[in-house]
C-alpha cells in the first residue's frame, strides 16, 4: 500500500532527520499498529492537531511495549500525498500510552488538508481535516455535529456511521466519551471489557476499546473533532476533587482523576498546553475549555463543568453525587458562592462574551442548561449535578449574557441522554421574562435515558421554556449556521442495538438571529 510514496519519504526522511534508534524502515510490524485509527482536533486557523495511538497488540507482538516507537507524520493538500505541506517524526512512548500529537502550525486558513502516519513499513488510514476560517473571514456557512454520552455496552455507534454523511465542518464532543463501568443495564448489546476503571492501565484500555469501533474511527477520520468532557471519563458524578458516585471508592481519589486526565489527553486530538504541567507532574489542573472564531460567522465556547465545580448540594446520606433535590428544603442550594465552572473559568467566559464578534455564540457544555422541574405537582424537584443544582452561577452566566448583550447565544449540551430543545431564560423563576437564547441539549449515541415519553409530556406543561423533549431517541444533532439562520436537526437511529440501524430525522428547528426563538422547521 502506498509502497511508491513510502519510498520517496523514506529518502527524504532519512536525509533530513538521520534514522532514528528504532528506525520506522527497520521494523515490520506482524499487527497492525493503527489499529485505534486517527484523528484529528482542536482547529484554528492556522494550526491542527493530529493523532494516533498505537495499538497494544501490535506493540506486544513487537516486543516494544515498554520502548519508544519512531511515527511519522504527514500532511498534504491530496489524498495520494503527491503535494505534501507538512512532515515530521514523533517519539510514542510508554509514558504516554503510545499516544501521539502532531501539533501542525502555519497552515493555511479554511484549507482541507489530508494526513496520515507511518511507523516502519505500515502507514495509517488517511484522514481528512480543515483548518478554520481566518479571523474576522465573511464565512458563509458553518455545519457541526454534537454528540455525547457513548456506553459501550448500551449499543452501536450506526449514528456515526450517519454522521458521515452529513458533511461537517466539524464535530463537537459535549462528554462521557467512556464509561468507568459496563453498561449500567445488562445484559451488554457488546461487552465492555475491562469491567471498572480507575487505574492509568485501566482508562487506556477502556480508550482503545471505543476506539477499536470502526464507525467511530471512520467519523474521527473524516473531519476535526472539538472535545469537552463530563463525568464519566473519570467517575460518575465527581466533583472537581471530590469523589463521585461508582464503584468501589478508590484510596487516592486524585492519583485517580490524573490518571484519567492523562488518558483523555493520550486519546484526544487536543493540544499539550492544558495538560503539560499535570504531564510534567506539576499539577492536578488541565486547561480544557476554550473559544474558538468561524470567522464573524460564529464563536464556539466549550466548556469543563466538572473539574472545577462546588459539590452537588444536598444529596442524601451525606453521599456524593447526583439527586433530585427539593430547593426549599435545601440550605446550600441557592448560596451566591457556589460554582459550576469556578471562579477563572466563569471570569474568562464572560470577558469573552464581553469581547464576542461572531453574529452566533455558541456555548458546547455538558448538561441541560434550562431549569427542568421533575415535579408535575406543584412542588419543586431539580437535579442536582447540572446547571439547576447552581443556580446562583447559572444567574451569573446569563446576566453576563445580558449585560454583555452576546449576540444569538446557543447553548449545545449533553449528559442527560434526552433531546430538549428550549429557550434560555434571564429568570427561571420568572416564565414571562425575556427569552436571551436557544438551548439544544442533545440525546446520546448509545447511552440510555430513564424517563418515559409519558414523563417527558407533563415535564414540557411543567417547565414551558422548553418546546420539545424525547427521551426514546438515541442519535446526535446537527446545527447549520449562515448569517440569516441557524437550523438544528436532530437525527435518530433506529435501533442503537442493531449495529447497521439506519437513520431518520427527528426533528428540525430554525432561528432567526435577532430573536431568542427557536421553532419548529
Ligand atoms: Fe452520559
């Protein structure tokens, strides 16, 4: 495969680096070692991320599990690698679970680009990626998918294989990409191998098990990812450094949490500058949230709502984690301090906003952003673990929406495995206030809900910000963004069981910038 332009770099290669110890031409590989195939992440204008991983069994077959590999890296402007742009040499090493980050400065903007890795006589699948708009660039038009919650054992990624199809820019990660348990209802549509994490050894497999899926690599393959995370890719319900809620409880809950920020970064096409000082051992913290501009079309704001979040208030028993709280019953609940994205992050968010250019603001988090109320009685019952659990910081945000006067802002979100598609409130407390945007919180790719359709129904009559739930649906969304509109379509598989389940459109909702209204289309 590619034997020709494997031979010409070869001689480029050799000639510009020197052959390196484990030199990629010396080793022949009995396994395939891209086997958890590539990606590609966090664009900018002029620069990208791409990524691979080595795959344990090939490393094994080799004997190299404990040694560097040498990887190669290209980028091209074609898919036959005739007009390459960029190339180089990465170490994979133990330490970093064979992971590696290509970080490819000083492209051009808004440019499709192809790439691949080799190591040794095999090259990688090729991947597509794109750099973004330039800054301030007339981008005319903006397609994403948004997508979260992947269980293993819960189903098969058809939605993916879907997603394909649909032509993205980009797509965006809102969390739980893992799982630290198997499928929390059996029996397992797959089986999660590995049962419960919560070592580095641990993580990493449960990583290469979802990357083993060849719809997921395929989607990863095709167009750069922009990733957040939520709670499962450490624990059920942590809270920034307080334990959460499965398993057996761990001895050192942080050795745990660096463990599983380590494995997120070795797995994600994302840059090294938020994780280096938890890498070099200097920190717990990461830097995951972060903006990035389509031009004046639109600016993204993904969001980390667990590392630096107050505890959940009032859960019973003293116990960690998430519950579905009576507010009035609960002292803690509406205290001003309390944070879901702490101090910086919430400072940061609303310099952006106060800074935003973009005719769309677009804010990926991880969870329900609208006051939902579980009571059809009259009673008040909110979750505990999401933006209701904090209201004081959710009244921070939107204030800083209304005092900055944020353009169209749209709130993507995820985690409760259920489509909701509502409005975003100045004073939930207040149903006639004024409406400052447009919330889809999306449903998951395979993850189950717990709510009935029945039960869906009264929470609609109960909490009228909202105009449509589903919590039957497995799927993703798709928002498409120009000027004058944005139109949100929300895609379903069929049966997330039968892993060649086909697809069909939910439901489809336009905005209209200028008005915090979202309809039906
Ligand atoms: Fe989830």
């Amino acid at each position: 495969m590619h034997r020709r332009s494997i031979l010409r770099f070869a001689g480029a290669s050799a000639a510009l680096l020197g052959l390196p110890e484990l030199g990629w031409c010396r080793q022949a590989w009995s396994l395939d070692p891209f086997s958890l195939g590539v990606a590609s992440g966090s664009p900018t204008s002029d620069s990208i991320v791409l990524w691979t991983r080595l795959g344990t069994p090939a490393l094994e077959a080799a004997g190299l599990t404990a040694k560097p590999v040498a990887v190669t890296w290209q980028l091209a402007h074609d898919a036959q690698f005739s007009r390459l742009v960029a190339s180089g040499e990465v170490q994979a090493t133990a330490g970093l679970g064979h992971s590696v980050h290509a970080e490819v400065s000083g492209l051009e903007p808004a440019r499709a680009y192809f790439y691949r890795f080799m190591t040794g006589t095999t090259v990688s699948a090729t991947g597509r990626t794109r750099t973004l708009a330039a800054p301030g660039a007339d981008v005319k038009r903006l397609r994403l998918a948004y997508a979260s919650c992947q269980q293993w054992g819960a189903g098969f990624y058809s939605a993916y294989r879907h997603m394909l199809a649909e032509n993205l820019d980009f797509v965006l990660f809102l969390g739980d990409y893992i799982y630290e348990y198997p499928a929390s209802r059996p029996p397992e549509v797959r089986p999660t191998t590995g049962g419960w994490i919560t070592t580095l050894e641990g993580y990493r497999s449960r990583y290469a098990l979802h990357k083993s899926d060849p719809d997921l690599q395929a989607i990863h393959a095709a167009c750069p990812w922009i990733v957040t995370w939520d709670d499962h890719e450490v624990q059920n319900d942590y809270a920034a450094t307080n334990e959460g809620l499965s398993g057996t409880p761990v001895e050192d809950f942080m050795a745990r949490r660096r463990a599983a920020y380590q494995s997120f970064y070795e797995n994600m096409p994302v840059t090294r500058a938020g994780f280096d000082r938890l890498l070099s051992g200097q920190a717990d913290q990461v830097r995951v949230y972060g903006s990035v501009a389509f031009g004046r079309l639109a600016t993204l704001y993904t969001l980390d709502n667990r590392q630096h979040r107050d505890l959940q208030a009032c859960s019973p028993n003293q116990r960690p984690g998430s519950a579905r709280v009576d507010p009035t019953k609960c002292e803690s609940f509406n205290q001003p301090h309390r944070t879901l994205l702490g101090n910086a992050q919430e400072r940061w968010l609303e310099q952006q906003f106060a800074s935003a250019r973009g005719q769309w603001n677009l804010l990926g988090q991880q969870t329900l952003f609208g006051r939902r109320n579980f009571s059809t009685t009259g009673a008040q019952l909110l979750r505990n673990d999401g933006w209701d659990g904090y209201p004081a910081a959710r009244r921070r945000l939107t204030d800083s929406m209304q005092q900055t006067r944020l353009k169209n802002p749209v709130i993507l979100g995820g985690d409760i495995h259920e489509n909701w598609v509502g409005h975003v409130l100045s004073d939930y407390h207040n149903p006639d206030c004024e409406a400052l945007g447009v919330e889809f919180c999306g449903t998951s790719i395979t993850s189950l809900s717990s709510s009935t359709s029945a039960q869906l129904t009264k929470q609609l009559e109960v909490n009228p910000h909202f105009i449509f739930a589903d919590a039957a649906s497995r799927g993703y969304g798709v928002v498409e963004l120009t000027p004058t509109q944005l139109t949100t379509t929300l895609r379903a598989v069929k049966d997330a069981k039968d892993p060649k389940s086909d697809v069909f459109t939910l439901a489809k909702f336009a905005v209209e910038p200028g008005r915090a209204a979202v309809e039906p289309a």
